[in-house]
C-alpha cells in the first residue's frame, strides 16, 4: 500500500509542523521514530521527510536513489544534518520559512507533466562553480527525460568545453544571435554531448546575446526537452535578463564565507530574479553554516554542493561532471533537481 508521506523524526516540533502542513493540504503523513524504519518504507511513501536529528543516521542506512525526499531542519540544525541531505538526494526545507514549500511537496505540486522546467544558475560571486553546476543539473536530468543545456556567458569562453564538446560540429550563438519569434526545431542543429542538447557561445565572438534571440532559443527548446539548464554568467546582460526571467527557478550558487555572501547579495539585487533560491557551495572550514548563508542572503536554502577534486582536472580534459564526479557530488546534483521538481518558491 502506498503511503502518500512518510516523516522520519524524533522531534515533536518538527512533527507538529508537517502535521499542520499536512492537514492543510488533507493528506496523511505516516511518522516513525527511528531512522532504521525507513528501510522497509523506503519505496512506498510518495514523498520522503526526514528531519534534521535522524538525517545523519538515515544517511548512513545507504538507501538506494528517489525522488522526493526532503531534509526538514530550522535555523538551529547542525552543519552535519544537511551535509546528509547529499547521501539522501534530499532538498533541504528550513522550517519556519520553508513552509510554502512542504505544502507543496506535501500536496504532489511537482514540475512533473506540467510542461518543460527552466532552472537558471547564476554564481553569486567569481569561482563558486556555477557553470559546472548547469552541466551537472543538465547531465542529471537526462534520467528524467530530454534536456538541454544554455550558455548565456559571453565570457565564459564556452560550456561547450566542460562537456569535451568543442569540436562537436553544430549551430552555436554566432549563428543564432539573430534569432528573434518563432524558430524552428534546433535539435540536429546544435551540439549534443553527453545526452544533453547544447547550445554554447563560442570563442571568436564575445558580443552578448539579445533579449529577442535568447526569447526564440528558449520557446525552441521547451518544445523537445523537458528540461533546459540554462548558465546564465555575471554580466546580466539583456539575453541574460531575459533568461532569469523565463526561468521556473533560479539557483544562486553562494559561497560559504562573509566574502561570498556579501557578493551574492549583490548580485541578487543587480539580478531580480523571482523565484530564486540558495546553492551553497561547500569547502572545508567553511565559516558559515548553509542555513545562515540562505538566511543572510535572504532567499530559501535549496540544497547544498561539496566540493569534488575531481572536477577540475576532469574539465581541463572535457571530461563531463557526470562521468567524472565522485558519487556525492552526482547525489546533491540529483537531489537539488528533486527540489526544483516540488515547484517551491520564496515562502
């Protein structure tokens, strides 16, 4: 029998908080105590909600890959409870301001068969890895259906190198800046790389892409993928308002320092970009906490991404994020795309 919530906790304040959240959207949430009960339960339930106090130890369980799983954690839940949320492929909703978005997941108010998901990604400061993040989502989704992946960057010299794909022949923003109403099907005509449609700028031509082409690329796309990533870049530039704009969600990939936060501020502010969430970046002796980093910014913590050695070495050589990264970088890619797909937004 199919249990439409399962919530894993020992604490009652948690509890109480989904109890209410599941009376007002009338569905029944199943509570267990123990993280081991979740072993038998584990595929039944449609959505998954563990609280931050049993998270380290569910994580320990080795439970194999869903959707639908959730970390629920206030202001007050340790650094260790949402780096669980990575083994988990969970999204993590901070309680009280995250509840919104429990409703909703609660509810079944999913991406799922409502059309094409647009998620920009946005680097609130230099060097926190945005760029590899968007072809990690776009890899990710491949699992779920069609996707695409857009390179809005243009001084980023090409998304198109992290994928080993810059001499895959295909049409590339030189030859689509002119684009502007209704195109016609663009797969077949740009690269694809790694299972994921590509379109990326090149390395000849640095001129910002237009409101009006960025507009025709993306209504092209959303009619052959289910997904389309799209790497927005700093210069937030016209073509890139446009993108923040059409996106469902937007990801501000922060950086866990006082630097970082200062620069993801501004950028939000320079960015206005509805609908946007937090993606912390995480580095060993990072001096702020997710949740303090989600509420300095002043946006909801979507999930968090740690950091993969692998990574760079592998984008010197093309090789993609998804053949290359270690199991929980893959996992917290997989469980941010978890998180888009519950529809949530600032509550």
């Amino acid at each position: 029998m199919t249990i439409e919530a399962l919530l894993c906790t020992a604490d009652d304040a948690i509890a109480a908080a989904v109890s209410a959240a599941g009376a007002a959207v009338q569905r029944s949430v199943v509570r267990v105590n123990d993280a081991e009960a979740l072993i038998g339960r584990w595929r039944e339930a449609r959505v998954v909600l563990v609280g931050a106090d049993l998270a380290v130890p569910a994580a320990r369980l080795g439970l194999p890959s869903r959707l639908g799983v959730y970390v629920l954690a206030d202001a007050s839940a340790p650094a260790s409870a949402l780096s669980a949320s990575v083994p988990l492929g969970a999204g993590v909703i901070v309680l009280p301001e995250g509840g919104t978005w429990l409703g909703d997941a609660l509810a079944g108010r999913t991406g799922a068969g409502q059309g094409t998901s647009r998620i920009a990604v946005l680097g609130g400061s230099g060097g926190v890895g945005a760029s590899t993040l968007a072809v990690g989502l776009a890899c990710a989704g491949k699992g779920l259906g069609s996707t695409a992946l857009v390179d809005l960057d243009p001084l980023g010299g090409g998304v198109d190198l992290l994928l080993g794909a810059e001499r895959t022949p295909g049409w590339r923003w030189d030859r689509l800046r002119a684009a502007r109403g209704q195109i016609g099907e663009l797969s077949g005509q740009v690269p694809a790389a790694a299972g994921v449609t590509l379109v990326s700028m090149g390395r000849e031509d640095a001129t910002a892409v237009t409101r009006d082409a960025v507009a025709a690329v993306l209504a092209s796309l959303a009619r052959s993928s289910d997904l389309v990533v799209m790497d927005v870049g700093r210069s937030l530039d016209a073509g890139a308002r446009e993108a923040l704009r059409a996106s469902d969600r937007t990801l501000l990939v922060c950086a866990q320092d006082v630097r970082g936060v200062a620069s993801a501020r501004m950028t939000l502010a320079a960015a206005e970009a509805p609908g946007a969430g937090v993606v912390v970046r995480l580095r060993r002796g990072g001096a702020i906490r997710p949740v303090e980093v989600a509420a300095a910014v002043g946006l909801p913590l979507l999930g968090t991404i740690p950091q993969d050695p692998a990574l760079a070495p592998a984008a010197e050589r093309g090789v993609p994020p998804d053949r290359a990264a270690g199991r929980a970088w893959l996992r917290s890619c997989a469980a941010l795309l978890a998180a888009i797909d519950a529809g949530t937004g600032p509550s």
